[in-house]
C-alpha cells in the first residue's frame, strides 16, 4: 500500500513538470531576426521590479519594465508588466536596462521568450550562441587557466555589448 501511495504522489508531482528545448540559432543575428519576427512587442526598457509569488517553479514570477523605446509593436502606458507562463518563459532579474523580445498575451502581460533574443546590458551574450559562452574551467584549475577564462569572459562581455549597441542601431532602421 505505500509503494502505491508513494508511485500516485510521485506522478501527481510530475504532472506539473515544466521543461523547455530551445533551438540552437547561432549567430546572434539570426537568433535577433527570428525573435523580432515571431514577436508582438520589442522595445528597450528599465526593469521596474521582478518578483515570485513563491519559490515553487510551479508559480508565476511577475516582473515589469519602464518603456524607454519602441521598436515593434505599440504600448498605452509607459510601464508594461509581464508574468512567466511556461517553462520556456524568461524571468529578467539584472537590474537595469534590457532589449526585450516579447508576445503580448490575452491578460495584456507580456511573455519574453527564455529562447529569443532579450537579455540585460548588465549580461548581453546571447545564451542560445553557443560561440558567445566561453568553456567553463574544470573543477581543480590553476590560477593561470581560470585567469585566462576571466579575460575571456570580460573579452566576450565587451564583444556583446557592442553587438547589442549595433542591434539598436539596426532596430530603430527597420522603423
């Protein structure tokens, strides 16, 4: 009779599972043209505030964005909310300004794709590029090789900070 109880306990838990399979695009400017195509809303904004109803994954986290600019789509009001609706929903936590890829659902939140194009300035690289993520040091590596990963790292940062400052540049001319 346990044995059963725990098998019905844990199916019913598995029932909320969530997973999500992005597609590798690379480079960014294919991953940028496929958001901006498959999406209702890309602008460039201010994360106002991100928060969760609980630690559970199984709740919504809610977040919302002060509109800097418009690129595609139109908004009435100048803050624009979002919540996580799927497990392939991103959840922005950088502080700061942000180049959204977003779909506008019918509650009027926005859902930003965890497999488009959006990410922070604080953290520009494109994170479906598999070229924009250096290889992780091995666990026990000298002070040299983690050395080099850092530079590599700071390297790359400075790379898609400026591929994200000519991606604007490329969206305001598509207007």
């Amino acid at each position: 009779m346990n044995r059963i109880t725990l098998i019905l306990i844990l199916l019913l838990y598995c029932l909320k599972s969530w997973s999500c399979d992005c597609k590798n695009i690379s480079p960014m400017d294919s991953l940028r043209e496929i958001s901006y195509h498959h999406s209702d809303l890309v602008f460039v904004g201010k994360l106002i505030e991100s928060k969760r109803d609980s630690v559970s994954p199984f709740y919504p986290h809610y977040y919302s964005f002060q509109i800097k600019e418009v690129f595609k789509g139109a908004v009435m009001k100048d803050t624009i909310f979002g919540k996580s609706f799927t497990s392939c929903s991103h959840f922005p936590a950088d502080t700061g300004q942000w180049i959204i890829y977003a779909n506008i659902m019918d509650s009027g939140y926005i859902d930003i794709s965890s497999c488009g194009a959006s990410r922070s300035y604080l953290d520009p690289l494109c994170w479906n590029c598999p070229a924009a993520k250096p290889r992780a040091p091995r666990p026990y590596s000298s002070k040299k090789e983690i050395a080099e990963f850092e530079k590599d790292w700071e390297a790359r940062k400075i790379l898609a900070r400026k591929e994200l400052e000519e991606e604007i540049i490329i969206l305001r001319n598509k207007n």
